[in-house]
C-alpha cells in the first residue's frame, strides 16, 4: 500500500492494511523505538470466529457521544470509491464509512484479529483453502436504509475488473483469474456494466446472504485481502461508475455530508449503521470537520499550542514535522499527546526503465542520492532510518543487506556516482526528477539535485501537486526519469510487497510498478515463491529475491524506512496508533467532556 506521505502507506492490509506503527500508547517521542519493536510487527494475526465478529466493539473507558473532532490533513482525499484506494489517509477515512467482509479488530489491549466485518466470521475455508464461504450478518444497512445484500458484494467484485478502476488493489482478481499481471481483467473485460457477470465456479451468491469465493490455487490470504480499504462494500443500486470516487453510499458509522476537494470533508453519524452489528468501530464524534491543505508544520504547530479548537483536534495521517521533532521531545506535556512508532513503509526513489535502461547510470543515481537528507527532511531519527534494502523490518524476510551504500554513506557517494556516469558515456545526461510538492519532499529534491549535478547529471525538477501525485507518476507513459514512491506491506508477508511493485506482469496505468521493472526469470521466481505453504521458508526466499533483483537490476533506489510521531489535543482521547492504518485509529476518538 501506498503511504500517504507520497501521495502519499495500505490498507492495506486495511489496507491500505498492515501499515503498522509499534506503539499504541503515547509518551515516547520516537527515539525509543528500535528494531526490536518493529520485528513484533512481523506477526500473523489469528482468524476470528463468531463470536470475535460480534458487535458492538469493546467500550473506551471514559468515553461519551458528542462533540466535535477537528481533523488536520495534509492532503486532499483523491479517490472515495473504495476500488480506487490504495493509499494510507484514505484507508484510514474509509475505516468510518466503508464496510467490507472483514475487517482488522484491535482490542484494547493492543492485540489484533482478523474478523468478519460484514461477515458474520472471517470466512470458512475449504480443507484445501480454495473454497471460501462467507454469510453476511443481520441487520447491516446502507445509509439509505436499505440492507446490504450478497448482489451488492456479487456487485462490488465484478465491478473492480472494468477498465476504469485502475488505482485500487488486485490480489483477488488475481486470484479470481487464476492470473498474474493484468491478464485478469480478461475475466471480465468490462465489469458487470454490460450484462456479464462472473461465474458460479468463481463467485457464488446462492441466497441474499450467502457469498462462495472459488480458486483455482489455495488462498490461505483471503481474509487478509478482504479485510482492505479496496474491497469494501459497494452498493449495486447506488454505483455511478467513475462518478462514484466522489459520492459513495456509506455502510460505516459515519457518511459524507460535505465534500469540496482540497477544502473540506464533514463526516456525520450515519443513523443505519448499527453498533451490535460492528465489534471494530465507534461513533463517538457529532462529526469529524476535517480541514485540508494543512501543513505538518501548520498542523504540528496547531497541536503543540493546545489553543482553542486545537484542543479538540488531530491529524488521521499527518506526522510531526522536521523543525519542530526537538520541541515536542523536550516538552513533558506535549511528549505526553504524542504517539511514535515504525510504519511499514519503505521510501524510495523509482527508476523510470523504460527511459533509463542503462543499469551504470541507474547506478550512478543510486550512487549520488543523498539518504540522510530525506531522513532529516522528515525530522531524523524519529521520521525514519536509513534503508539499504526493500524490504522494511516491520516485514518477515527482511534482512540488513546495503548494496549500493545507502546506510554506510548516507550522504551519498559522488565520486563513485560521477566515474560510473563517465563509464557509461553518459556525463551530461539530462535527468527529469518528479516529486510530490511539499516541504519534505521539496527540501529532498533540492539536495538530491545537488549531488547528482556534482555527477554529472543535467537534472530538471518537476514538482506534481501532493493530492493526484501517484496518479501522475502512476501512468505508464509518463514523462519523467525518476520519482520518489513509498510501499508498504497489504498484511504481514512480504508476498504483498515484492509482486505488487517488481513483478513485470503488474505494469499498467495506476499500478504499483512505477520502475515499470519487467526481468521474467524474476517473475517466474514470484510465482514459485508464491506458492511457498511454509510461511517461514516464503518469508526467507522473499527477502532473497529483494536483494537479488536490488542487486542485478536496480529499478528503485531504497532511502529511508519509515518511522512516525503524531500529535493529538488535550481533549482528545481513545487516541491510539492502530498498525493497521499505519496512524492513528479514527474509530476510536471520542472528545473529552
């Protein structure tokens, strides 16, 4: 999953979903956060059975309706139709007004499960794990009133085939095809829009409550996957196609009253959602105002003064900016409204291939980026540390392989950059730069300009506005050499990053192979590691395989693993950081009386 810091995270796994950081409590300011507690993120989570699934969600000690929350973003929301969601901040909005079959409960102990959602459980699998059988509970509603029903989930996994949904995740119509790469879509070239639906031997909806998932392959994943913001619940009745990424029908607690892109979103209480119906999610909040456009320096600022309205506000996913990491260290009282831990994300600068096919001067780049800048752009130790690999340490499979230096000289290596440059023939080469325009990013670009002019590159920055920036640098004919992206593991296996992003096959407008990477002898290793049973021994052929390609292709130069700190009002409380979402839990907010 996309974070939200480059589009900027996924579900995934919720999914956006497992975009975890370590710590759910507040107090520690990032420092403390060590390796140790990443590797606790390298976990599977259990399967929950009715009785988990069962609402309403655990009571927050303390906790009343009413009030207003005020929400601090960054970033614009790009898309709200939950197929085009793939990155962080929306995974984390989607979680108050898009239900989906399952969904990731975290107990206020802090231990997760994967339970049913819409579902009554998280599924029954067949002894082979290629049939999935899943009911869905009484009682779940649109916002209209009307009930949820298995033609809307029929609805909801035809539709992800038409060719205009292109952002989103595709590991069950993958797997739905029996495919890798795009060739799903030949399943069902054109969605369920003119007539043609998918067969019973694939998706089953016997009754209004029954849905049957059959494969080709076993899919031991399923409830993981099903779990993501990208397969949430769409309603047959109420799907406007494309018009839909602005105006969804909510299933969660909470619907869109206002919307006004780069501006404002007011959320609601959605009086058809039923609490005994959800053992995940709360309504607390009147409404979440949620103000765009803002800063994390505004936004971190806002927070520290505890003025006013700041009282009785957060940021779903903006973290504390670089210039103001020290103050919120120093100061007990603010230390005490913050919340720090890693994310599964690895930033990184992608190679366009198609334009840089000389693996010297992809080198030679590699060479020059100057790491510790974009870790201090991001606030230093408590926004990251430096990547030698793709693989961050919140994943099984990762190991502390550097091959191109990243960690050893993370200021970068000119010299070596400007001799490989010259080996190449390629002294003066024109360089196109694409980043996201914000100040991180910006001051990243800046020093990065540098180093590789002192290469011997001609580079030529082009800033892409923060809300549509993976849209642009997303199409296959872009016009740009390298750009900055950020993947996060689905869920706990690295199965969900290595194929999504490097796998040949996946190259299209809107996927997640922004190198455009295409090596068949890796691909052909993707498909044998897939089909691994043991969880332990796929985790270890995975990370092989990340530093093999890393090594022999280069298609992305990997920086910085991502760390966070977030700030919260004094008012605010329930806040805690859920792994799933990879920032804070907006479910679990409440405003203080």
């Amino acid at each position: 999953m996309r974070t939200a810091r480059v589009s900027v995270v996924g579900l995934a796994a919720g999914a956006l979903i497992l975009t975890g950081c370590s710590s759910g409590g507040g107090g520690d300011a990032g420092d403390g956060v060590s390796k140790d507690d990443a590797a606790k993120q390298q976990v599977e989570y259990e399967f929950g059975d009715a009785a988990a699934s069962k609402g309403p969600a655990e009571p927050i000690k303390g906790a009343e309706k009413g009030g207003v929350l005020k929400v601090y973003q960054r970033d614009s929301f790009a898309h709200l139709d939950p197929a085009q969601m793939y990155v962080s901040d929306e995974g984390a909005m989607s979680t108050l007004i898009h239900r989906r079959l399952t969904t990731y409960k975290r107990d206020n102990a802090g231990k997760y499960t994967v339970v049913g959602d819409l579902a009554t459980d998280s599924g029954q699998p067949s002894k082979d794990q290629r049939t999935w059988k899943y009911t869905l509970k009484d009682g779940v509603k649109w916002e209209d009133g009307t009930p949820i029903t298995s033609d809307d989930i029929r609805h909801t996994f035809e539709r992800q085939f038409a060719p205009f949904i292109s952002e989103g995740p595709v590991f069950i119509q993958q797997w739905l095809a029996g495919k890798s790469g795009t060739d799903y879509r030949k399943l069902l070239p054109d969605g369920p829009y003119k007539g043609d639906h998918l067969p019973d031997k694939t998706l089953e909806t016997p009754d209004k409550k029954t849905i049957i998932f059959r494969f080709k392959d076993p899919q031991p994943d399923l409830p993981y996957a099903l779990g993501m913001a990208g397969y949430a619940a769409v309603q047959k009745k109420g799907d406007t196609k494309e018009k839909y990424d602005k105006d969804p029908v909510a299933s969660g607690p909470y619907k869109i009253e206002s919307f006004k892109s780069g501006k404002s979103m007011k959320l609601v209480r959605n009086d058809e959602w039923d609490p005994a119906t959800d053992s995940v999610r709360h309504a607390y909040p009147d409404s979440h105002n949620i103000q765009f456009g803002v800063s994390y320096e505004a936004s971190t600022k806002r927070l520290i003064s505890d003025s006013a309205e700041n009282k009785t506000a957060v940021s779903y996913s903006n973290q504390v900016d670089a210039s103001s990491m020290q103050s919120v260290r120093s100061d007990p009282k603010v230390k005490k409204r913050s919340l720090a831990g890693y994310q599964p994300y690895v930033g990184k600068i992608s190679l366009n291939m198609d334009r840089l096919k000389d693996k010297k001067v992809r080198e030679a780049i590699a060479h020059a980026l100057p790491a510790q800048s974009l870790m201090q752009a991001f606030g230093g130790s408590g926004g990251g540390e430096l990547a030698g690999n793709y693989l961050s340490p919140t994943v099984a499979g990762h190991t502390e392989s550097d091959p191109y230096g990243k960690v050893k000289n993370p200021q970068g290596d000119v010299k070596k950059a400007k001799a490989l440059l010259k080996e190449a023939g390629k002294t003066g080469m024109k360089l196109t730069f694409a980043y996201q325009n914000s100040p991180e990013w910006s001051d990243f670009s800046i020093a990065a300009k540098d180093n590789l002019t002192k290469a011997g590159f001609d580079v030529q920055l082009k800033d892409i506005v923060t809300d549509t920036y993976y849209d642009q640098i997303g199409k296959v004919k872009n016009k740009y050499d390298m750009y900055h992206s950020s993947w996060g593991a689905d869920w706990p296996s690295a199965s969900t990053v290595i194929p999504p992003t490097l796998d040949g096959r996946q190259v299209q407008d809107g996927a997640s192979n922004y190198s455009h990477y295409d090596n068949p002898e890796m691909n052909k290793e993707m498909d044998r590691i897939s089909k691994i049973k043991d969880a332990e021994k796929a985790a270890e052929e995975w990370g092989k395989l990340a530093d093999r390609i890393l090594k022999e292709d280069l298609p992305d130069v990997p920086l910085m693993y991502y760390k966070q700190i977030q700030l919260y009002g004094s008012k605010v409380g329930g806040a805690v950081i859920n792994d799933v979402i990879s920032g804070i839990d907006p479910t679990q907010l409440y405003i203080k009386k």
